[in-house]
C-alpha cells in the first residue's frame, strides 16, 4: 500500500508520494474550516486504491484537527459520499 498521507502546509495540499509520483489533494484553510478543491492522481497511479487512500488519510487528519469540510472538489465529494463515516465532518 502507498506511504502515509502527510499534510504539505506550505503548498496547501495532502499529498501521497508512491512509486516516484505524488497524488495530491489541494485545500483553503479558514478557522475551523478546510475547503479541498482539487484533487489529484497523476494516471500512472490510477486504479490502484490511492485516491481513495488520499482522501481517507486527509479527512482522518481533518477529524483529528477538529475542523470540518467544505468539499469543492468532485473526487473528494464522491469519497464521502461512498464512506459514510466522514459525512459528519461536512460543514
């Protein structure tokens, strides 16, 4: 499975570094607030789960932060909307 998704502050983005290439989810930050606006997964990683590992690593990070989420992005919207147990972060 992909290394451990880690939050890149500086870029404004969760990212997931695997096999050379980094997928990444991009976000505004607000107080209490994180908006995620794009994600991406360069396509020499697609179909291997690591998508879904972005998006389930960045929203534990949310949750143990204590914000809640405004989705933009369509790939981040489909993920909770497919793994219940994040719907509660939604603001």
């Amino acid at each position: 499975m992909p290394a451990t998704v880690r939050d890149n502050p500086a870029r404004h983005r969760y990212e997931l570094e695997t096999e050379g290439h980094v997928a990444f989810a991009e976000y505004r930050l607000a107080p209490g607030v994180i908006t995620f606006v794009h994600t991406e997964v360069p396509k020499q990683l697609g179909g291997k789960g690591v998508g879904s590992a972005l998006a389930r690593g960045a929203l534990e990070d949310v949750r143990r932060r204590g914000f809640k989420v405004v989705v933009e992005c369509p790939f981040i919207k489909g993920f909770i909307a497919k793994h219940a147990e994040f719907s509660d972060l939604l603001a």
